[in-house]
C-alpha cells in the first residue's frame, strides 16, 4: 500500500462507522433504496419516460438486462443475466452502497465526507479508462478499478472479494452506468419538445451505440523508455510549449494550480467537473496520479484525456513520441 492510500482507507472505515449511523436516520430513503414510482411534481412525460424505462431495465430492486446492449459487456438478455445482475446487487449493496447509494448517484452522508467524492455513476462516465477520448469505458476498466482500486482516494481495492463476486459486481455497476446516461439522455430530449416515446427511443438507440466496444476503441501503447534522459529533455520543451499548453492547467512548475484553473487572489478552483465539483488538475510534482503511476497509465491520460473533466486528450494532436516524451518528463519533475 502507497503512503497515502492507508489515510484514505482509515477514513473509510471511520466514515463507514460513522455514515452508517447517519444514513439510517435519513427520512427520504435515497440513501437505502432509490424512490421509485412517480413523484411530486412529475409531469405525464416524466412519467411516461420512467415507465419505459424500468418496462426495459427493471427497477433497482429487479434490475433487468435490457434488450440492445449484449455488446456493452453486459449479460446477455434473459432470466441468467438478470440472476447475475441480482447477485451483482447484493454485492454492490454490502459493499459499495455506503460511498455510491443505492442508485449510483453517490448521494450518501459519507460520500460527501470524502475528498475526492466517490463517483456519481448516473452520468454513465468512468474517468480513467483504456479507451480513446469520448468513448466509453469497457467492462475491463471497470474489472481494473474494482481490482485495484483507485490510488490516492477512498477507492480500495476488492482483492477481498472472490471473482464471481466481482465479475456480478462489474455487471451491476454496468447497469447502472448505462441506465443512468439513457435515463439523463431521454430526459434532455424530452425537456427538448420530444414526445417521451421518441425521446426513449433515440436515447436507447444512441447510448445502446456508444457503449458499443466497436466506437471505443483503446489506446494502444508503444514500446518506450519512459526514463530517457534525451526523452525528458524533449518532454520538458513539449510541457513549456504555448501550443500545448500543460502549465495554463498545470502550472509552470506542475503544481496543479495554472493560471487557467486556479484564481490565486480569491484562493479557488475556476473549473468544474461533469459531476459540478472543482477540477483540480494534479500537483505532477507528487506524482500521486488517481488514474495509476505506471508509464502505459500516464500515457493513456495524456492520450485520452481524463473523461468527465476539462483534461483534454491530446491523441490526435501530438504523436505517440511526443505523449512518450511527456510521460519521461512527468516522470522526472515528480518527486519520488
């Protein structure tokens, strides 16, 4: 374990201790089970909109494969993968319920304990994945974070748990993550003009699409030398460079805290996430990367960007020697 990651898993315990007291008090009942059926104030096409919703994934207390998505890496459709997608939730439900909710949305007492907070799933983004920039993530990303956690945050590790019960867990969260983004999609289109019905239907259509592994393609890394002190060397001018523009973020000496992102005379964050939480580009100089700290993991961050904030990919904009240059410069400035 990384100095650091053993803070961050002594505050879960503790806010384990503590969150739970608190969410049992709750009145709403977000925190134990989602509200289902209608709501104060929901309009007929909200409501028309949420009956084809759970008609085609269930509810979170019978969750249901859905039709059109077999190449997500969901199950296939049918009475077994909806049996994996319970199994799934009771895993979930013991052991992630306390930071995510039950419904993704990490709208729990301790989630708001924490810093970073844990990630809101019904946005259907994962940042750190192995694919190109604006693509979804694949079923191995999510195994990858549940395997290993996420470093540097309240994101253990699942090695406790066997692999049957991490592969249903990978298939729950999957779920979630794309029930999420179909439901925000078809809610856009219907606050658009668009009858619920057609609002549905394009939505599906198009998330059933970009979770399609054939439009996520993955960021194939080259062979390199990421201790090059020649790479270093060009990586440094590559950093500095106005074109590319890492300090505006970064910082010139990669603290985290560029004029872009950081107002220093009002001492806050300029930026803001997809969840609306301050962006705070890392301090590279800590080398206490979320994403991971190995050479491949660094250059797929430079590559495809860090989904869901203003961390751009630059794939199509450098070459695969120049991110290679980049990740020996990341690796010299840090301090390890």
């Amino acid at each position: 374990m990384k100095p650091g990651e053993s803070l961050a898993l002594a505050a879960v315990v503790l806010l384990a201790i503590t969150g739970v007291a608190l969410t049992l008090r709750q009145d709403s009942g977000t925190e134990l089970e989602p509200v289902t059926g209608s709501q104060p104030g929901e309009s007929a096409g909200e409501r028309e909109l949420r009956a084809l919703l759970e008609a085609d994934f269930g509810s979170f207390a019978a969750p249901r494969i859905p039709e059109g998505f077999a190449a997500s890496g969901l199950p296939q459709a049918g009475s077994n993968g909806d049996a994996r997608l319970q199994l799934g939730r009771g895993v979930f439900r013991t052991q992630c319920l306390q930071c995510h909710g039950a419904s993704g949305r990490a709208d729990t007492t301790t989630a708001a304990m924490l810093t970073p907070r844990p990630r809101d799933f019904s946005l259907g983004i994962l940042k750190f994945t192995t694919t190109t920039a604006g693509s979804r993530a694949r079923r191995e990303d999510l195994l990858h974070t549940l395997r290993e956690g996420i470093p540097w945050t309240a994101m253990s590790a699942f090695s406790m748990l066997r692999e049957p019960a991490v592969l249903t867990l990978a298939d729950y969260t999957m779920w979630i993550l794309i029930r999420g983004e179909l439901e925000r999609a078809a809610q856009e289109r219907l606050l658009a003009g668009t009858e619920p019905a057609q609002a549905y239907a394009e939505a599906h259509a198009s998330v059933a699409s970009a979770w399609d592994p054939i439009h996520a393609p993955v960021v194939e890394v080259p062979d390199f030398n990421a201790d090059d002190p020649t790479a270093r060397e060009r990586g440094a001018r590559l950093y500095a460079d106005p074109a590319v523009n890492c300090a505006a973020c970064h910082g010139a000496d990669g603290g985290g805290r560029g004029p872009t992102v950081w107002d220093e005379a009002a001492k806050r964050w300029l930026l803001t996430d997809a969840w609306g939480m301050p962006a705070q580009p890392r301090d590279l100089r800590r080398a206490q990367y979320h994403g991971g700290d190995r050479p491949e993991d660094l250059y797929r961050r430079i590559h495809a960007g860090v989904k869901g904030t203003p961390m751009p990919g630059f794939g199509e904009r450098l070459s695969a020697t120049e991110i290679a240059d980049l990740v020996a410069y990341l690796r010299g400035i840090a301090e390890r």
